[in-house]
C-alpha cells in the first residue's frame, strides 16, 4: 500500500490511489491536481530527525573531484526543508549553480537502537522520494554542506507517496532517473550506493536511537545540472514514485 | 515540568570571539580557506533531549565529553522570540569543524535543557548574559554574551536570510571559547542570574 498527505478544500487528509485519482480518507475520489500535496509523513510528538547523505554514491563522488568516503559523510535538516509533490523550490536571485538531488528516503518504522545490518529491514516503515536540492554557491568549508545550502525553506521536496516496505523486496536494485524539462539529466541506480541502506540503519541506531517517522535521504548519483527559473524537475525512482518540482524566482513568491 | 523544545534545536558555532580568536590562522588554512561568511549552525536532534536533573548516558568509547554552556532562543513566530533558555550542548571532543558533527554531537541524552523557559521580556538583553558552568561544584568557566559576535539579533537575522524558525524551533546562541571537559560521574551545572540553573549528571550508559 501507498498514500499521501494533501490539502483538500482547506483540509489535511490522508489518500490513496485509486485508479488515477486520489481516494481521501472520507470516501471522495479527487483528481490529483485538485488537491496541494504535502510530504507524505505524519506528525510526530517530537521534532522530526531528518539526515542525509553526501557523497554516497561512487559516481557522484568522482563527479565532485573528492575519493569515495570511508565513513558516511553526514548532515541534518529541519522540517522547514520538507515540502510536497507538485510545489515550487526557491531559486534566489544571483545564484550561478542550483542542483536536484534525486534519492531514495527511507522512514524509519520502529524505534531503533543498537540495530544490526542483517536485522534492519525490521526498521523501515516505508520509502519515498525525496529531491534534496543544494545551492553551491553557499557552501562554505564549515560544517560542510552547511545549513545554508541544504536546510533552505522548502528546497526539499518529498513525495509525493509514503510506499510500505513490504511493498518494496529490494530497495537496493532500483532505477532512479532525474529529468530537467522532460530532459533526461540523471540516471542510476541505487544497487551502486556506497553505503546501503540496512549498513545505514546500523550506522546510525550505533549512535543515536531512531524513532518511527524519522527520514534517512540515502545520497544521489551521478549528473547533477544547473536548473533554471521555470524549469520542471522530475525526480523518479522506480516502484517507489515520480516526484514533481518547479524552480521559481523571488517575484513569483513575493519576496 | 521541565522545558522541552517543540520544534528543532539549531546551535551556532564561532558565534564567540575567543572561538575566533582560538583558530587564528587556521581559519585560512585548508580544509576551511577562509573564515565563516553565514552563521556556522548544527542540529541537535530530539534523541538528545534531557530534561533538567537527568542523568545522561555516556558510551564506554567516549572518555570525556566537551560541555557546550549556552542560551538558547526559543521562537513564538518566525522573527518573534518567546523567550531563552539554558542549555548544555554536549559533544565529543572534536578538533575539525569542516563536516556536520552528527557523530559527535547527536548522541542519544547529549543536550540538557531547561529548567524553564523565561520570557524575553523576563530574561533581559541578551548581550548581558552571564553564564557560569560548574562540574562536580567547581567553577570551570564564565561565559560572558558581551562576546558574542553576532549578537542574538543579529544571528538571527543573518539565519533568517535562508532558513525560517518557526514557531518551536530554537537557536543557541554559541558555546565560548575554553569549553570544560567532563566525564561519567561528574555533575554538570550551569547557572545565569535571570535564567535559574540547569542541571545534568553524566552516567556510564548501560
């Protein structure tokens, strides 16, 4: 099973998919563009722990001139990041490079600590996609990549289905392809991530416990572009969704 | 009730001058090339939340641990502080600064929070704050917000340049320079005149 979070008629709701529409949670059937997509995640007691990966895909890493990592390299997001299929990402006026990143985002489905790699498919709830997009630009070699190139208002879309695991035999051989204006721009797959998703579970719950809804983006592949105003990013990963962004400018959103 | 944080825990690195000052050169030097133009931030993740007065786990690797003083802003609204609290960023002792610290920083029980939150109006400019750390009741280090070198207007107008905190979220005001070290035993307390006084004994994890 897969669903959403949306926005219909001023109202949160959760849906699925029937038939090309989207059932909502009290029986309506909507087509998919009359409701606002919001990332498929449901409200946690807490604040949400939100990481990502840099660097974890053996292609991307050649791509940006460093050697493949010996450890994850790490970073941290807040929910200010997140927002959903089908919504806009800023692009400031003066940036010279702005990239997607397509990757595979696993949310964790049970409490984890001290997991082992052979046990942690146990603790993934579900899977989706998310476009982790980065202004290169700003990156300064502190604490790098820093907040102000990856934790940007909404500059990480998410979405636009929360996929069950058990939906999902192996998250480890999946297409994942990227598409700038309905040019292909990306192509991969997740089998040549780095670190893989169950040594990522363990990695993590060795150090820090992981609760249900927590979200791990897990890296992107070779060929990242620069995206322009107005341009339509499609970040899609095979089995688990096709996720919509458009790039706009400061005057569209009033800024 | 202890004060928790609703929303995300931001700290803010170099935001002290003797910070600065502690890294002199280096800042020019690789893997940095220049020293810091935005606010250099972190996340504290919800695992690291502990109330005042909770013991807090330290692994067997780890054999001390750095204590981070400082006072966070806890917003209303976005631009809108509600009010400040102490909290005691812990970390592992780290000496670079060019990745995320996640390893080092979110380790489950690493951030005393509390005891209460203080309105702004009740806390005062936060430039006058004064912050003293204790361990095991000793005086090991005086943090003066004087030194700050954004000062928390400032700060956070410069992360509201490309993040909103929104209504929950928290921002630390920086650590100073000369952070103490602790280890499994040792009692923590932090202590500001308008703020009241935070808590924390490190125990050896289970």
């Amino acid at each position: 099973m897969k669903f959403a979070r949306v926005v219909y008629e001023g109202v949160v709701r959760t849906a699925r998919e029937r038939a090309g529409q989207l059932l909502l949670d009290d029986g309506g059937l909507v087509p998919f563009d009359a409701v606002s997509w919001l990332p498929p995640l449901n409200p946690m007691p807490q604040p949400r722990t939100i990481l990502a990966l840099g660097l974890k895909y053996a292609d991307h890493a050649k791509e940006l001139a460093f050697k493949a990592p010996e450890e994850p390299l790490v970073f941290l997001k807040g929910e200010n990041a997140l927002t959903g299929h089908r919504q806009f990402t800023r692009r400031p006026a003066g940036v010279e490079f702005m990239h997607y990143e397509c990757e595979l985002t696993v949310i964790v489905g049970k409490t984890a600590r001290n997991v082992k790699r052979s046990d942690a498919y146990d603790f993934i709830g579900g899977y989706t996609v998310a476009n982790d997009y980065a202004i290169r630009d700003y990156l300064e070699n502190w604490y790098r990549p820093n907040l102000r190139v990856k934790n940007r208002d909404g500059a990480t879309p998410l979405g636009p289905w929360f996929v069950e695991a058990a939906d999902v035999p192996d998250p480890m051989t999946l297409a994942l392809s990227t598409t700038v204006n309905g040019k292909v721009t990306q192509s991969g797959n997740t089998r040549d991530m780095i670190f893989d998703v169950s040594f990522l579970i363990e990695y993590f719950s060795s150090f820090m416990t992981l609760r249900p809804g927590d979200l791990i983006l897990t890296g992107t592949p070779d060929g990242v572009v620069d995206c322009r105003p107005g341009d339509v990013v499609v970040t899609a990963i095979e089995d688990i969704g096709t996720l919509e962004n458009r790039i706009a400018v400061d005057r569209e959103i009033g800024i | 009730m202890s004060f928790i944080p609703a929303g995300t825990v931001y700290g803010t690195l170099l935001n002290f001058r003797g910070e600065l000052e502690a890294l002199g050169a280096k800042m020019n030097e690789p893997p940095y090339k220049a020293p810091p133009k935005a606010p250099v931030l972190y996340i504290k993740t919800a695992n690291t939340f502990s109330t005042n007065g909770t013991d807090i786990p330290v692994p067997a690797r780890v054999p001390q641990v750095e204590v981070g003083a400082t006072i966070a802003m806890v917003m209303k609204a976005p631009g809108e502080v509600a009010g400040y609290v102490l909290m005691n960023d812990l970390s592992v002792p780290h000496a670079s600064f060019f990745r995320p610290p996640v390893n080092f920083k979110c380790l489950d029980g690493f951030l005393g929070i509390g005891g209460k939150l203080v309105t702004a109006e009740e806390a005062g400019d936060p430039s006058q704050f004064r912050l003293e750390v204790r361990i095991n009741g000793e005086l090991r280090q005086t943090v003066h917000f004087a030194n700050m070198v954004r000062d928390a207007h400032a700060l956070l107008a410069a992360v509201g340049e490309f993040m909103t905190l929104a209504a929950g979220d928290a921002l630390m005001l920086g650590c100073g320079a000369g952070r103490p070290l602790a280890k499994v035993g040792d009692r923590i307390e932090l202590r500001c005149d308008s703020l009241g006084t935070l808590s924390n004994t490190l125990v050896a994890a289970a």
